[in-house]
C-alpha cells in the first residue's frame, strides 16, 4: 500500500487472511519490506502475482490484519535492524538515511 492510500486491505494469502502491505512489486522491494517487517515482529506472506509479462510481481502481506503500513509509518511505530524509527523517505527507498526532518530531504535529478 502506498503511503498516500489510506485504504485498509484485507485478502487471503495462502488461505490466511492477511492485511496487504503492497501489491505489484519486484522481488528487491520484497526482500526489503520483508525484513523490516518481521523484524517489527510481524509473520509476512508472499504471494507471486501472475502476470503476462516476463516480470514476477508479488504481493506482500502480514497476518496481522489490524496492522496498518500508513499508520505505523507515521506514528513512527516501525524500526530497521539497526534500531533507527522507519521514516517514509526510507520506506518508499529515496534515502538511506533516517532524517525525520523530510523538508531537508532533496529530490532524486
């Protein structure tokens, strides 16, 4: 789920009703929503979307259906390996570093 969608989901992945975190995304966004979320204590399920393009796309979910991405975002709830509060620069992969202070945040060229 992208951060400016604040629609709450919930579907079966592997006949386990789950909250969907994101859908259509490449594996590398899956390896790195993944281990964010299980190091937040969450179970994450995958699921390989079928598409008619060569590109695997895959949906992540977790089992948690009260959890909500947006919201534990921006309460700043979620923290990486090393211990640093998620911002949603560092969700969204624009940067690498944990500034909570967004307006200094530059745009990509």
């Amino acid at each position: 789920m992208p951060l400016n969608k604040l629609k709450h989901i919930i579907s079966e992945i592997d006949g386990i009703r789950c909250t969907i975190v994101e859908t259509g995304v490449s594996e590398e966004r899956v390896l790195f929503l993944k281990e964010i979320l299980e190091h937040n204590g969450k179970e994450v399920k995958i699921l390989e979307e079928k598409n008619d393009n060569t590109e695997k796309t895959f949906t992540i979910g977790v089992t948690d259906i009260l959890f909500n991405p947006v919201f534990a975002i921006y309460e700043r709830t979620l923290k990486s390996t090393d211990g640093y509060k998620i911002t949603p620069a560092y969700w969204n992969q624009q940067t690498t570093i944990f500034d909570p202070r967004y307006w200094l945040m530059k745009r990509k060229k």
